[in-house]
C-alpha cells in the first residue's frame, strides 16, 4: 500500500491541493478586497500544518469583512490551539454575533473561562 499511497494518492491529493490554492491567489490578485479567497486560502495552510500563515490569512478576512462569521469562528479554534483564550472568545463572540455558534460551543465545551 505504501507505493499506491506515497506515489499515486498523495502525489494526486497534493497536485490538487496545489491547483486550489493558486485559484484563491489568482483570486486574490483580481480581487484584493474580496475576504473570501483569502479565507479559503487560510483553510488549506491550516490543512498543510502551517498555521502561521493560515492566521494571517484569516485574520485579513475578518479585516477586510467584519462580520464574516465563518473566518471568526476559525479563528477562535486557532486561538484555542494556542492557548490564547482571550482572542478565543472574542473571536467566537463575533463569529456568534454574526451568526455561527461554533466557537462558543467549542469553548464552552471544552470549560474556558471567558476573560
């Protein structure tokens, strides 16, 4: 099984990977004002391990569009894997606000104490 997935599997999934991120830079490059290729982007650096640019990325669509839920709700569960709870939560009462519980569920859950 090694080669099928070593060779053919992830040679295909990470060609595919590739191809979808350079559309959300394409995207980007037309659109610099558009929050969403640059969220999308974010979701797969946060895939690929990279975490680093995946909160940059998101942290520009929150920027770029306040109220997008989607991206706050993101970034509260990157905040969470950091231990920096107090940009959790803020992040997961905006994503609430804006309509996606998903954040708060999660902190809630998982007993953080809201600072």
């Amino acid at each position: 099984m090694s080669f099928w997935r070593d060779e053919v599997i992830d040679f295909a999934l990470d060609r595919e990977t590739r191809l979808h991120m350079d559309e959300q830079r394409e995207w980007i490059a037309r659109e610099p004002r558009n929050a969403k290729p640059y969220y999308a982007l974010s979701q797969f650096y946060r895939i690929g391990g990279k975490a680093d640019y995946a909160l940059a990325l998101m942290l520009e669509a929150v920027r770029l569009e306040p109220g997008f839920a989607e991206a706050h709700a993101s970034l509260c569960e990157e905040y969470a894997i950091r231990a920096d709870y107090a940009a959790a939560w803020r992040h997961a009462r905006l994503a609430e606000q804006y309509g996606q519980p998903r954040g708060v569920e999660l902190l809630t859950r998982y007993g953080v104490p809201e600072r």
